[in-house]
C-alpha cells in the first residue's frame, strides 16, 4: 500500500490505481465499507473534511469482478 498524507479539515480525493475515468470500482476502509462523507467519480473517491477517524487503509476493487486494484494507507495531521 502507499500512503497518503492529508491535512484535518481538507477534502481528499484518492485515485484507484491508474484505471481510467469510466471505470467502476468499489471502495473498502479497513475492510468495510465507507460510512464517511464522500463523492465517488469513476474510480476517485473524494472524502470531504476528513478528521483523525477518517485514517486508514483504502482498498479499492474493480467491479463486477471485484479484484483488488490498488491500496493507500491514508494518513491526518
């Protein structure tokens, strides 16, 4: 996984690896799903104002087929 580094109270978008702007995918956080506020656009997922609760590891999976395409460790300071 890479990992990320983001300021508390910004909105952070994270790109499921290089898959284009159509593709479909589904996002996981520490293995469940997402509960935080988000916009999803294709394969970005855009977390608004993230705090402490929002650090953790971001799987993303390429649907329908749901194989694992990228990981980012999200870390906020």
């Amino acid at each position: 996984a890479r990992i990320q580094y983001e300021r508390i109270g910004s909105d952070v978008t994270m790109q499921c690896g290089s898959l284009d702007n159509e593709a479909s995918v589904t996002w996981k956080v520490n293995g469940t799903d997402v509960k935080a506020r988000r916009r999803e656009e294709g394969p970005r997922l855009i977390l608004m104002e993230v705090n402490m609760s929002s650090n953790g590891l971001y799987s993303c999976f390429q649907n329908p087929d749901g194989q694992r395409r990228d990981q980012i460790n999200l870390r906020v300071g």
